[in-house]
C-alpha cells in the first residue's frame, strides 16, 4: 500500500498529463501481480465494494475519535476520507505493509454488518498516507485526474505495446488484469475475445482545412451534435461504450434491452426531438443539452425515459456474427450496414443518411446550411478506407461549421495551471443587457497566442480593480471577440445562455466595450 | 469571569491592568510587550516595546527607527522586568528566532503566554521550555487532531528528493521570510545540502539578521543576479506569495513546494498549486499542543488564535478548565 499511497499523492499534486503518465508507467512497471492491476482498476474507478460507505467510515470513526473532534475536523478538511485517514490513531508498533490484494480480498469479502471491523482491522496496518490510499480504493471518488484513456496509454508505454490493442482488451479482462499484464510482459499470448463484449477503440476525423475532396473518394455524412457510442453485443451481453471507452450501458437501459443481435455498431447517441435535421427528414433530434439530461446517471427514472427518449444514429458496421468488419473499406462495411440497420428496433436505431452532393461546392452549398438545420457539420470519409483507430490523416475529415461569433467584454479573469500558473489566461466575458448591465455569458482559456496571452496578462494586472480569492476583476474596457460552436438556453447561468466551446478569436482593442454585443443578440442565434 | 482579574483578553490584545502594558496588540499603545516577530504580534507604532534583543532587532529591521527609540528594553532569556507589582519574565517558545512567552507573576499567581510555539527541534532558535503556571494562554493555530506534523527529516529528505528527481527544473520551495525561510535553510544544511542555496529578495536582509545572530545559514545567492540556466537542478526559497507570481518566469521550469503545517490537508496544498507539499511547521501540531497543557498542567488554560473549538473540546474531554478568546488578526496563514 506505501506504493500505491506514494502514486496517489504525486498524482494528485501533478498536473501535467505527461508527468502524470511518467509515474503511473514507472508504478506499473515496477510493481508486482496482482497489486498493480488492482491499483490500475482503483485509479480508473473500476473498484466497487457494495458493503463499504462513507456511512461505515464514519460509524467506524465513532469508535475511536470524538464525535465533535470528528465533525470539526471533517468541517475543516471538506472529505471524509481524508479526515478519517488523518484522525484515525496511528497503531502502536510497526506491521509489514499491507498488500492491495490483501486489502481488495478483505473489503470484497465484507458483508455490511463486519464491515467496519474488517476496515478498522486494515486501518490499524497503515500509516496516514496509506489510511487515505485505503479509504480512497475502497469508497471511490480517487480524483487524481487520471482518466481511463492515460492508464491505457501508461499500460502501452510501461511495455511497449500498441494502445490499441490494450483499448481492445482493456475491457474484456477484469481487474486485476492478470492476462494483460503477462501478455504485456510478453510472457503470454494475446488474450481470446471471442466470447466478450469489448471495446474496439474508436476511428477519429481530422479537421477539414484548407482541403477539397474529390466526392469520387469521399462519402459525405452529417456530423450530429450527440456523443459517439459503440454498441457492442456478444455471447448474451450488450455493453454501451462512449468515445475513451467508458461503460455508461447503465445510463440508457432502453438502448441495451433493444440492442439483441450480435454486432457492433458505431453511432451517434442523440434525444428525440425537433431541434437537429428537423422533423420532416427523419425523426428528429433535441439540442446536445437535451442529452445531457441523461448523461453520467447510474440509475435511469421512468420520467427520464420519457422525457429524453434516447435513440442511435448509426454510422457504421464493425462487426457481426462474430465476423470482424474493421479491415473491409467503408463502402463494403455501409452496404452490410444499410442492410443490418432495418433488422433493428426502429425506435431506437436508425441509419445516419449519406449526403448526396454533386461535388464539393454543391457539398459546401449544403454545408452553409447545416446551421438552420442545427447540425454541427459534415463528415467526409473516404470510401476505400478501413475502420482504423485513432486519427489517420487522409482517411476522415470533420468539416464542421463555421463558427457563431460575438463581441463581448472581458470581465473577471483567474490564472490558468501548471506552465500558466504565473498568467491570468482564464477570462469571463459578458455582453450588454437593455438596461446598459453588462453580464457573464461564458469563460474562455483557449484561442489566443503566447504573445496575446503575455498581453492579456498585462492588461489584467494593470487593470484590476478588484480580488475575489484567485479572480481579479478588471475594468470594463476589453472587447474579446469570442467564437463558439453553438449557444443554448441555460438556466445556470443569469443571462440564460450558454456557450458550447467558447474560446478566444480575437483581441478587439480597437472597440470600445459600449459596442460590444448585447444579450439580445446572442439570444437570436440560440438553438 | 474566572480565572485573574489583573488581565483581560480584549480583541485587539492582553491588557496588563496594574501594569498598564499591552501583550501583542494589534494596534499602536503606550506600552507593549512583544513575544515574537511575526507581523500579526509585533505590530509598528507603540511607544516602548519589551521584548528579547532578536525580537527588537528584527523589529527594527521590518519597521525602521521607530522601534529603535531609547524606551524600548531588550530582554534576554530568564531575564524580564517589573512594572506596577507585576513581575515580567521572557522563556524560549521555540517558535522562530527570539520568541518567547512571557512570564507573569502578581500577588502569588502565574500567568504564561505563550505567543506561538513549538515543541520539536529548530537549528535556528532556542527550544520551548515548560513555564509552570497559574493560567496557560496558549496558541492553537492546529488546534484539530487532523494535524499530526511528520518528522522533519522526512520533508526534507523528499524536499532532497525532488531536486534530484528533476535536474532540469529548478525546485521553488515558498517559505515564510521570517522563520520559515531559515529553518528551511538550516535544516537543508543539516542534511547535508551545501550547495548555494538561491533565495528571493525579499528574504535577504532577515537571513543576514540570523547570519549576525550565529544561524549558519551557509551560502545564499539572490534569484535576482544569476542566470535562469544556472538554477536547473537547484534549491531556491521565496515568500509564499511569489510562488505563481511573475517573478517565478525567472527560474526553469520551477517545481511548486511549500512548506507549511497546512499542506497536511490534500486540499489546500491542491487550492495553491503546490506540486510538492512539505509539512514543516513552526508551531504546534496537535500532539504538541494537547501534550503541552498536560505538562504544564495549569489550574486554566486560554486559548487563542486557532481553531480554538478543538482544543478547547479537548480540554472538556480531559476535564481542564479552559476558555477560549477570540483575539483579531491572528491568521496569517503563510506564516504557518
């Protein structure tokens, strides 16, 4: 547990991705089975052990620290982890380290009643560091900003091995992955999927620059505003995967009881509704934050599923009857596709519509369009080309719209992380109500130069006129012109919008913040 | 009110009656009797200050001539003076250079207040010594038992650690200018670090006080005269405050430290950045502070600035009478 105690402070401390990668590698490199895998599945928040709560830690705690010293402390330290691993009373006398394989088996093996003296029996092992690490495996919520995706990546890079191929096999193989590590380790044959419903990491689109496609080579899709999906089903399971490959089947029950065939699909997950493509082309879709309704539950009320009824768009054809399609080219996997999608619950699924353009001007022509359609853009993919993962130049390209702008005035700004710890580089920006009060109607850190960013830093200091904590208020006088993707109604924020990938297109210091746009404004360009 | 009548807690400080004299005011007064040199203590602008000579010295040094006038008297340790019956005396803290807590002894009753202190080993000041007493006004800035400081050598062993961990980054350890600052220093020498030991400006002229006063701090070089290169792979301190300031564009690459009792709770040293946290702190954990009052044992315990509320449950648990005062001004967090 000291190892593991040890990565989980310096994870928590770093932030650069980079770092955060170097210590998981060196970790996972020189740990032994099963330990390492238990720690890779504890990082990644796979760990689940239904008889221990954060009601147990406290009832625990009872037992040995004074309520009242307990509650002030909880109150001062703001996570009943860490106060429990710093209150709890360090045992008399030194024990051996305690393994992550023991403390997994222990806390597994807990029913609700033994749990606390089971937790209490490895507390007792441990110093604070190692309580903490403990607490955290066992309750979750490790917030070391390690996300699936980087453990894979630190897998790959600890054996040298593709990050592909551990995305495939990632999934299929429980914790604490005893298969993948020997096969990293080269001491094992690539693990048989077969019979497992796993992850085949997700083919990825360039954007579209400067770049004209010829339509001969290119099939043109439209790109809808949801999130990308792999449906997987196989030996009885279906399994419901977003774009890092995380599991949300839970979150849309409905899609995993319709999905019955064995196949692997890859879509566009959307809401029914009347905002995106409109509906006279084909059943309609709602804004993306009619989804987000639905994203990140664990259980799904009945109201949800009426409310936000969720459906896939299908783009493509991975697999099917056991057969893996990947290495056949696009217009091969459509065809199967256009035939497979009919055969599914038309209620839940149906076939994202090719675009037909003429060529590329007529294609742009329709693309022009695609803003009153409410769709965020067209997808061009090439015709020959395999389903590959990642992003591979030439094979798709993303060519979404052109982006909304408005003129807006900086208003607050707060200093930025890790290499721009030292730079105010996250700004606030507001727009003019009719009344002439200027409110905040998004927050941007992206966009701009190293050298607009040392001015705007500059600007910052210079014209601060108040501090709140690590914000500065500046005086009202900076027109940021901001780009953005698309605005929606929110009730969040008091100007009622909300922006989608705000980011900073220019510095207008030629205009005076009076000029700026107002709130009306923007409010017309909401979808 | 229990407890001696002869002195009052009031917000802005302790006021001696018979003596007519201030302990710590945070205001300007005729008379004060200072215990150390933190800015929330010894505050600019009183008529006479009573105080050890480091205390005054580095009053002199923050705040100028004023504190040099003829009516303020210097101290040494057991030494101490008599004012309205009231018999003054000045006894280590253990808290920074020159601190101390301060004796007082009228009509058969003991009152010590401690000012701040510690209780584990400083190269650079005398240790606290236990004052038996009547009343123990104590200080409880960790006044939770959630603060447990680890041993010091470990900090610095990681402190060690992370500069050869990263030779091409120069490591920014944020310290207190007054304490803070040296006893990192000192403790760096004692573990073996003798390279030039790279300090912002605003440190110089408080290390070259302790230098005079027989701290060994070895050699320091300003930030402000050497190349950014040179830096890479070495130790540098400044205030907490120039951490992610402009001034930090000046060094390669710097790994955020700071060392302070607060970086015990994940959550602050993550709300300021730090990359490596060092829990070194120049007062009392909550073993020391609870161990303390057992020791010295007195009939009442006050206690000020801090999370009073714990400490003081801590004494209910152990039947000790105990109040807490509700002093202003006295959470400094950086010098912590």
């Amino acid at each position: 547990m000291k190892r593991f105690a040890a990565l989980i402070d310096r994870l928590i401390y770093t932030r650069s991705r980079n770092s955060k990668l170097a210590l998981i590698v060196d970790y996972l490199k020189h740990t032994p089975d099963p330990d390492r895998g238990w720690a890779l599945a504890a990082l990644t928040e796979a760990l689940d052990f239904s008889a221990v709560k954060a009601g147990t830690v406290r009832t625990l705690l009872a037992t040995r620290v004074d309520e009242e010293l307990f509650r002030l402390s909880r109150h001062f330290v703001g996570d009943t982890a860490e106060t429990a691993a710093l209150l709890w009373p360090d045992a008399p006398g030194k024990s051996a380290d305690l393994s992550i394989s023991e403390a997994v088996d222990a806390l597994a093996a807990a029913s609700r009643s033994d749990a606390p003296a089971v937790v209490a029996a490895l507390l007792d092992r441990l110093d604070a560091d190692g309580r903490y690490a403990l607490l955290k495996l066992a309750l979750g919520g490790m917030r070391v900003g390690v996300s699936a995706r980087l453990a894979k990546q630190a897998f790959a890079q600890a054996f040298g091995v593709p990050v592909d191929d551990v995305e495939e096999l990632w999934h299929a193989i429980p914790p604490p992955y005893a298969p993948l590590f020997a096969w990293g380790e080269g001491r094992a044959p690539r693990p048989d999927l077969a019979d497992v419903a796993f992850f085949r990491p997700f083919m990825l689109a360039h954007p579209l620059e400067e770049e004209v496609v010829d339509l001969a080579d290119f099939a043109a899709e439209w790109k809808w505003d949801g999130i990308r999906v792999q449906i997987v089903h196989a030996a009885g399971a279906t399994r419901i995967y977003s774009r890092g490959g995380e599991e949300i089947s839970s979150a849309f029950p409905e899609l995993v009881a319709a999905f019955d065939r064995e196949a692997v699909i890859d879509g566009e997950l959307l809401v029914r509704g009347e905002v995106q493509g409109g509906p006279e082309t084909q059943g309609g879709a709602a804004s993306f934050n009619a989804l987000q309704q639905r994203l990140g539950r664990k259980t799904v009320s009945k109201k949800m599923l009426a409310d936000y009824p969720a459906f896939v768009r299908v783009y493509d054809l991975l697999a099917v009857a056991g057969d893996d399609l990947r290495g056949l080219p696009w217009s091969e996997r459509r065809r199967q596709l256009e035939a497979f999608v009919p055969r599914l619950a038309a209620s839940h699924f149906d076939l994202s519509p090719l675009i037909a353009a003429a060529d590329f001007n007529a294609l742009a022509d329709l693309r022009a369009g695609a803003r009153d359609a409410a769709i965020e853009g067209v997808m061009l993919k090439r015709r020959d080309a395999p389903y590959v993962a990642g992003r591979r130049a030439g094979l798709w390209y993303k060519w979404k719209r052109d982006p909304l702008s408005a003129d807006c005035v900086m208003m607050y700004a707060q200093r930025g992380n890790g290499r721009r710890a030292s730079f105010y580089s996250d700004y606030t920006f507001g727009c003019w109500t009719e009344t002439g009060e200027l409110l905040p109607v998004g927050k941007a850190y992206s966009g701009f130069t190293d050298e607009e960013l040392k001015w705007l830093d500059k600007f910052v200091r210079d014209n601060t006129v108040d501090r709140f904590g690590p914000v500065r208020e500046v005086e009202k006088t900076l027109v940021l012109e901001v780009a953005f993707d698309s605005i929606h109604a929110s009730k969040r924020h008091k100007s009622g919008l909300a922006m989608r990938f705000p980011r900073i297109a220019r510095i207008r210091r030629d205009k005076p913040a009076e000029e700026a746009d107002r709130i009306a404004t923007l409010r017309g360009m909401v979808t | 009110m229990p407890g001696a009548s002869w002195i009052e807690p009031h917000p802005s400080g302790i006021y001696v009656k018979p003596a007519d004299l201030w302990i710590d005011p945070s205001r300007p007064v005729a008379r004060a009797a200072v215990t150390h040199g933190h800015a929330d203590h010894a505050r600019s602008g009183h008529g006479a200050v009573f105080a050890t000579p480091e205390t005054l010295a580095i009053m002199v040094l923050r705040y100028g001539v004023d504190a040099e006038a003829t009516h303020n008297q210097a101290f040494a340790y057991g030494d101490g003076f008599e004012r309205g019956g009231v018999r003054f005396s000045f006894h280590p803290a253990g808290h920074v250079l020159g601190s101390a807590q301060i004796l007082m002894e009228y009509r058969g009753e003991r009152i010590v207040v401690t000012g701040d202190y510690k209780r584990r080993a400083d190269p650079t000041c005398a240790p606290f010594e236990v004052v038996p007493c009547d009343i123990f006004v104590t200080e409880a800035t960790f006044g939770l038992p959630v603060f447990r400081h680890p041993p010091t050598g470990d900090e610095i062993a990681k402190l060690i650690g992370a500069v050869r961990a990263e030779p091409d980054r120069a490591i920014l350890v944020g310290a207190y200018a007054l304490g803070k600052a040296q006893r990192v220093i000192a403790e760096l020498r004692g573990a073996g670090w003798d390279a030039p030991i790279y300090i912002h400006g605003a440190l110089e002229r408080m290390c070259a006080l302790y230098a005079a006063h027989g701290v060994d701090l070895g050699e320091l070089r300003l930030v402000s005269e050497t190349d950014k290169a040179a830096m890479a792979g070495q130790i540098v301190i400044a205030p907490p405050s120039a951490l992610n300031d402009r001034w930090s564009r000046r060094l390669p690459d710097p790994v955020t430290a700071m060392a302070s009792g607060w970086m015990r709770v994940r959550q602050r040293a993550r709300q300021r950045m730090v990359e490596l946290p060092l829990v070194i702190s120049d007062h009392a954990d909550w073993d020391e502070l609870t161990a303390t009052i057992a020791e010295v044992n007195p009939k009442e315990s006050w206690i000020t600035h801090g999370s009073e509320d714990g400490l003081l449950r801590w004494c209910e648990l152990t039947q000790r009478k105990a109040r807490a005062l509700h002093l202003v001004g006295r959470d400094l967090e950086e010098e912590v």
